[in-house]
C-alpha cells in the first residue's frame, strides 16, 4: 500500500528495456526488492518482448500479465501497473474498487434533488459545491414551485452575495425562520468577514424555528487548502451537494442535450434540418467542452465555454432556418463559431480549430444521413427527444481521443495526471499520527530522520569558485554558462544542506521546530520537493528520490565540464538550469570565430542517427546535445 500511494524509485541505473523510462524502472528496481516481487526486474529483462507486448497494449488493466504473475493478488497487479503504466491506473483502481466492494460504487449515477430535499429540515441546510458550467438553483426552483415556494408567493428569497447584500440576506434569515420560508443565499465565498454572522444565525434558527423554514447555501471550492474559508460549523451542519461537471463523451452529450426537450425539438417548422443541426451543435459543444482535459494538446489556453452558448446557437439556429429557404451554411458556421463559442476564443491558431470542427460537423451531407461525427458515429437520424438519448448510449464508441479527433497517444499526458492526483491525495489522508505507524511499522519521524541522513552522506561538496577561476584563462561564452551553472548549483546545495541540518537538529530537540522546518518534514515524508528548494532550482516533475537522483546526475556533469572546462563531448541540454543562456552561448562562440554580427545570427538543429556514447570529441563548430 506504501509503495502503491508514495511509487519511491531508484535512480540508480538506467532502463535496460525500451518500453520503459528510467523513472519507471526506478519503480520496478524497487518492487524487486519485496519477497513477493523477487526477480521481478530480471524477468522483465529477460522476457523484453512479452513485457513489451502487455505494457505498450490499448487496455493493459484487462490482459493478463506474463507467465506466473498473473497469479499475483488484485493489490499486487496494482503496484506492478503503477510501474508500468501509470498512466491507466484510474481503470486499474476502478476494476480493484468494482472486485473488491460491487459495481455501485463505480458507476456514476447521480441523486436526484427530491430524494436530498427529504433529507434536509430547519436544522440542515444544504450546501452547494459549485462547478463550472452547473446551476443547482434551478433544481431548487422545481422543487418549490411543487410545494408553493416561489418569489410570486413572496415565500422564497433568492440574495446573491457581494457587496451590501450581507443585510438583505440576514433580514430573509429572520423572516424565514419566523415565516417558514425558504432562503438561497448563492456564493457566500465572496464575503469572507460575513461567514461567522452567518454561522451563528444559522445555528439560532436550527431550534425552534418554523417547520417549513429552509435554507440553501452555494459557493465556489477553494483552489488552494490554504484559502478554504467556510467555518466548519456551517459545513458540519449541511448535507453537502456538488453536480461534477460531466466527465467523457456519452456524459457530454447528454448533457447538452438536457437542455432541450421534446417541444423544443418540434418548435421548427423544418424539423428535419433543424434536428439534424441541433445534433450536429450539442456534439460541437460537448467536444469542446471536454477538450481542455488534454491541456495543452486540446486547447492552448483554458476557455470557460458553457451551456449558454448552446442554447443561444439553437435560438439562432431557429431563427436562421425560419427566415430562409435554403440553409445558410456559410452564415450558422460563422456564427457559432466566430461569435458564440469564438468570443471566448483568444488565440489564432485555437480559432482555427474551432472553425475546422464545425466544417466538419456542419455539412450538407448530414441531411442524407452520410456524415460521420467521429470513427463509428453518424449523425442520427430524424427521431424524438427520447430516441436521442437512447441512440447516444447505443451507437456512442467507448470514450477514446478518437471522439474529439485525436491521436490515443493525447491521453496519456491526462490520465497520468489524474493518476498522479488520485495517489497524492490518499497518501495526503493517511492518517498521520506516529502511534499507528507507517508500513513496517516505522513513525514517520524514523523515515524522515533516514531520507534527511541518506541525502546530506550523498549530497557532494560545493563547487570552489575561485579555485576553477584561476584554472580559466580566456574566458570563452561556454566557460561562462559552466560558471553560472556552477554558482546556481552551490546556492541550491547550500540551501539542501542548510535546511536538512536545522530540521536534524530540530528532531533531535536541539532547535525549537519552526513552520519552515514542518514544512519540509511534511514534504520528505509525503516524497515531493520543498517549496525552498524548488524556487532554487530547475523545473522539475520528479518526487523527491527521483528529483535527488536527478540532482545528483546534474552535478557529475557539471563536475566533469569543469575539471578542464573543454566543452563536454556531448553537452545534456535539460540538465541545465538556463538552456538558453547556453544556446547563445554557441551563436556567440560563432560569432567571435568567423567575427560575424551576433543580431543575425541563428540556430540551426539537425537529429544525428548515433547515440551520445558514440561521439568521442566535441564537433569544430556547434555543439552536440541530448535530453532534449
């Protein structure tokens, strides 16, 4: 389970097999180590193309894994996936979850409204986590207009907080108890001051107030722990209620298509091209909506589309179809795309994308049923609203980048993402009490204490400046970035050090505990990098053993360079702090060879078929560079 949550590797050695990176051998070297993974690593080595054959597979989380490891228990078959294929572990963790505890807990179903209703009552409130794009109000509206509480009936009080609205929302509060009305106070996270009123007034009408008295609360999830607001009183009081935003295609698409209803389908006087297009709009937006989930592969910026530009694309759409006798192609595809959706819409080339949909999307061919939205999806045909729905579930291919018209491979940089997100924050709720000690029972302040001491014995020796400085004499552009380099190197080092030994000192109670110094406790014992130490360094996405490792590697190249300072055979641009101070570095050696303006100077870069162990001497002129 620790290794399953934490995933600690070993940087060690590098990957003998090509379908997995140095991070995920890391992993396996690891697992090895564990009696019931023994030669696990030598397996993998030995049966290369097996291995190969199941991890590089579309599913992996449904083959068998090879020979007798197959037979390893379901929580076993976990902690090889992680290794891998990290990235399909949230379907890995779905079939453990569906095997170990029933199907229910799987399956996405959402509760309706009128079942929470029963459970709420003058001393529960309900509280709405909002997410984008969902509007529970609406939910709360049905529900009264069915019992009588409406703002006609003057027994339903609607405030949306924000500036000076603190008082009309405690005056409905008074009233409300007295009355036996109900109350939505919507986005409370604005006015921080307010909460504790709030919570006391919500606490002095939970007794004997009137029966039919409610109140209903919404406001936005912090982004960070630390910028949480809501008192606990309020939360602990509440039947707490969140609508996610839909997740996939099938889920997508029956949201948008929620929106509408059977009269709305037949509203048109021509049904046929108007269905047809409004098929056409709810699978647009549904594609749109669900890109960002690719980041930067799906849009180069993050755009709050929503459900208000479907519904003004299908007015329009309505309009359009009824004042002309033909259907205006050119115009629709304009206005929806340019103007509904494109107004959100701020980079060129993300433009263009949202254009080339809809070509494809829009099309007079789908009024001859010939037009395929995705591999295997054609637009429906003319049906009713009920039918439409049920074609989705039906006809819809399973969730893959196919359905939005990309490559598999897009997938992976998100799930494991998500993967990495879902075991992060188990590891961030295991309880954290050093009575019920970690796996093998060691506390936590052991593992801290061996990780502080195994870093500080490997962690080399700064670099001596004014030593190298007097080995130089010309001081060449590659000499100077091998100087910078080394400086930002000792300030990080230093920093390394500095604050292992104050936290040393700090667990033997030889120093008073500072936040500083439990903030990196906290870091080395969940394996992420301290904050004091990434703002010294270079971007990284390692943990802390791999990141240490990683550091490691930096500093014997860095050691190498500067032993006689000739340029490294091969220099590894990625490790780095600033790349590009060495990309100029070799437009200014250029110039000052052949006394040429560095202003019209640029690079030129071309794939060589050799590996970097090949070269044994750097090139005349340039430079070799890896790591790419």
């Amino acid at each position: 389970m620790d290794f399953l949550l934490r995933f600690p590797v070993k940087m060690d050695s590098s990957s003998p097999v090509d379908f997995l990176s140095n991070y995920s051998w890391g992993g396996i070297k690891v697992l090895s180590e564990f009696e019931d993974f023994r030669n696990l690593d030598r397996d993998i080595e030995g049966s290369a193309k097996r291995w190969k054959k199941f991890a590089e597979s579309e599913c992996p989380e449904k083959e068998k894994f090879p020979q007798e490891w197959k037979n390893k228990t379901t929580l076993q078959k976990l902690c090889m996936m992680r290794a891998l294929r990290p990235d399909r572990m949230t379907y890995a963790v779905q079939n453990f979850v569906e095997e170990k505890l029933g199907t229910q807990y799987v399956e996405n179903r959402s509760v309706e409204f009128s079942k929470s209703y029963e459970e709420s009552g003058p001393e529960t409130p309900i509280f709405f986590v909002l997410s984008p794009g969902v509007n529970p109000l609406k939910d709360v509206e049905a529900i009264g207009t069915k019992l009588g509480f409406t703002i006609d009936n003057k027994n339903f009080h609607n405030v949306s907080l924000g500036q000076g609205q603190e008082i009309v929302a405690e005056q409905a509060l008074d009233l409300a108890a007295k009355e036996g009305h109900w109350v939505v106070l919507q986005n409370v996270h604005l006015v921080a001051k307010w909460l504790s009123t709030l919570e006391k007034k919500i606490e002095k009408y939970s007794i004997g107030s009137h029966d039919s008295y409610r109140v209903y609360i919404s406001a936005e999830p912090a982004a960070t722990r630390e910028s949480h607001i809501i008192p606990q009183g309020i939360l602990e009081s509440s039947i707490k209620i969140t609508n996610e935003p839909p997740t996939g295609m099938q889920a997508n698409l029956h949201k948008a298509l929620d929106n509408f209803n059977q009269e709305t389908l037949e509203m048109c006087s021509r049904e046929t091209e108007f269905k047809s297009l409004l098929q056409s709009l709810c699978y647009f937006h549904a594609v749109l909506s669900e890109r960002k989930k690719f980041g930067p592969q799906g849009w180069n910026r993050p755009y709050p589309f929503n459900v208000g530009d479907l519904t003004i694309s299908v007015n329009v759409l309505f309009n359009y179809l009824e004042a002309n006798s033909k259907v205006p192609w050119n115009d629709l595809r304009y206005l929806f795309c340019e103007i509904m959706y494109g107004g959100h819409i701020t980079d060129d080339w993300d433009r263009k994308l949202c254009r080339t949909y809809l070509e494809v999307y829009m099309h007079p061919d789908q009024l001859e049923g010939e037009l395929l939205l995705a591999p295997g999806y054609p637009v429906p045909p003319n049906m009713d609203y009920k039918g439409y729905h049920e074609y989705i579930d039906e006809v819809l291919p399973p969730e893959s980048p196919y359905l939005y018209g990309l490559h598999p491979n897009a997938e992976i940089g998100v799930l494991t993402t998500t993967s990495e997100n879902l075991f992060r924050t188990l590891l961030e709720m295991q309880p954290k009490d050093a009575a019920g000690a970690g796996a093998g029972g060691i506390t936590r302040e052991e593992k801290v204490k061996a990780l502080l001491d195994e870093i500080l014995e490997k962690l080399p020796e700064e670099f001596n400046i004014i030593e190298l400085l007097s080995k130089v004499e010309d001081r060449t552009p590659y000499i100077v970035v091998a100087f910078q380099e080394c400086e930002r190197m000792n300030i990080l080092t230093k920093e390394l050090r500095q604050s292992l030994k104050q936290l040393d000192l700090g667990l033997k109670g030889e120093l008073t505990i500072t936040p500083d110094m439990e903030e990196l406790e906290s870091a080395m014992f969940f394996d992420s990098v301290p904050e004091s130490w990434t703002k010294r360094a270079y971007p990284s996405m390692y943990g802390l053993t791999a990141w240490f490792a990683d550091l490691l590697i930096r500093i014997k190249e860095l050691e190498a360079w500067t032993t006689d300072f000739q340029l490294p055979n091969v220099v590894w641009l990625g490790g780095l702090f600033n790349p590009q101070s060495f990309l100029t570095a070799i437009m200014q050696s250029m110039a000052r060879k052949n006394e040429w303006p560095l202003d019209k100077m640029c690079l030129q870069c071309d794939a060589t078929k050799k590996n970097k162990e090949d070269f044994n001497s750097p090139p005349r002129e340039g430079s070799y560079i890896h790591g790419l």
